[in-house]
C-alpha cells in the first residue's frame, strides 16, 4: 500500500535496506524489550521484528498509518500505540528498559530529544536510542566547544548522554526525498550524570548565552546576576570569553550559582 507523506508531520519514509541494516547492527535486539517511534510503512519495524526481541511496542500518531501498522503486524507480537510522542510518558510504556529506534520527524526531533533528558533521572527509561536527525541537527547535538554549531542543544545533550555519531545518510535512502542529508546518532545515559543544577536553571542561563552568541559573555552574565564580576570571579570565568568558548562543566556551575539565586 502506498503512502503520501504528510508534510505537517514531518514524514519521510525509510527506504535504504542498506541503511536499515546499518540501524539495525547498532545494538542487539534479541530478547529485549524494544521501543520503535515513528515507523512509517514499517520497514524497519519488520527487520527488528526479525531479531526476536523480547517485546516490540510502536508509536504512530498518524491515524491512516497506525490502522495499517496494526493490519500489517496483527499476526505478530507487536503493541501498537495510537499516540502523540510528545504526549505519552515512555516510563509507562514497559517497567524494563527499552532499546529505542526511531527515524524521528524532524519537524519535531530535537523537541522529542530534549523531552527525553528531562524524563532521564535516577530510574532510566531506557539503555540506547538509536536516532535519525537531519545531519544539521545531528552536528549541533555532537558539537565541542569552540566550534561554531556548539550551542544550547549540545550542552543539553552532554549532560546526561554519551554520543556517537554512525554514519551520515543521502535524501535518497527516504521517500519522499528531504532537502537536506541525515545522520544516524547513538546514544547511551552517562553512569554518573552530574545533577549539580537543576534542569530548569541550564535551559535558562544557557538561552541567556547564545541568545547573543556572538558577544562578549559580559552582557548575559549581567542579564543573569546583579552581582556578575563577582559570580564570575567565584567561578573563575574570563567575561571576556564568549559562549561558545565555555565547555559543559562551566555551563554547570553557572546554572549552579542561578540555582542559589533562585532559592
């Protein structure tokens, strides 16, 4: 059966055997409990099928696509979830942890991403996500500092996750073909996920930083703290430097120190 992608909903359909297989090697999936979003025709939801894993829950928002996942796989043991990623509370999905697949819409992947962390804490949800983003996307979340695509969405990231880029993926391995190239990225939780500031405070102080990410941190320190020269002496921090010149850890303290201020 054949499917017109909804652009609304950020669709593109994975097609490249080859890519799926790729996906696929990234993680064993025999005999565990695996999480699919966004499975489109299902292609890569028949592979993993074929790796016996222990349980295989999909989520598709789209009405059409979830009545033809549940026809397609009636015969197999596979739990189809009739709704919206950004709404369900995975931790409800499975009391294991799940082994996460998914060629996220990238209307909406970094909000999913960003989603995902903050549902990360001491009882983690899950073991690995194996993830589609539009290459662009994918160069932010895995950028170092100094670099020009270090910002807000790598410092998140870092926090809480280890990151491995696999392999960047043409337009052609979708259908219909995005505009732009793709890259598949792993990721794992950190054993020792420093919560030295709360979640709330590092999404703050670092939208105050690159929100002017070309000055002088000067002006966002001042933005943040009446007592700035201070603050920055206590953290040992050049105003001189600019966002993209502090590394996560630094980022940690500052979000720290707004956290006091809050208190």
């Amino acid at each position: 059966m054949f499917f017109k992608a909804k652009k609304s909903l950020g669709q593109n359909f994975l097609i490249d055997e080859k890519v799926i297989e790729i996906i696929l090697n990234c993680s064993k999936i025999r005999n565990k409990e695996v999480l699919e979003v966004g499975p489109g025709t299902g292609n890569l939801t028949e592979k993993i099928i074929e790796k016996k894993p222990d349980k295989l829950f999909i989520i598709e928002k789209d009405n059409s696509l979830y009545d033809y996942l549940c026809s397609k796989f009636k015969n197999n043991e596979v739990n189809v979830i009739h709704q919206d990623i950004l709404k369900i509370n995975e931790k409800n999905i499975s009391k294991n942890k799940l082994t996460v697949f998914g060629n996220l819409p990238y209307n909406i992947s970094t909000e999913i991403l960003t989603k995902w962390i903050a549902n990360l804490d001491s009882n983690i949800w899950f073991d690995e996500l194996i993830l589609m983003f539009q290459k662009e996307v994918a160069d932010r979340i895995t950028s170092k500092p100094n670099t020009k695509n270090y910002g807000r969405l790598s410092i998140i990231a870092n926090w809480k996750l280890n990151i491995k880029k696999v392999i960047d993926i043409k337009p052609d391995s979708f259908r219909p073909r995005p505009k732009v190239d793709s890259s598949l990225l792993v990721f794992t939780p950190k054993r020792n996920i420093q919560k030295i500031c709360s979640e709330e405070s590092l999404k703050k102080t670092t939208r105050v930083f690159f929100n002017q990410r070309r000055k002088k941190i000067k002006k966002p320190f001042s933005l943040l703290f009446d007592n700035s020269e201070q603050v920055a002496k206590k953290l040992n921090i050049d105003l001189n430097l600019r966002p993209q010149n502090l590394d996560l850890e630094t980022y940690l303290l500052i979000a720290k120190e707004y956290d006091l201020l809050r208190s």
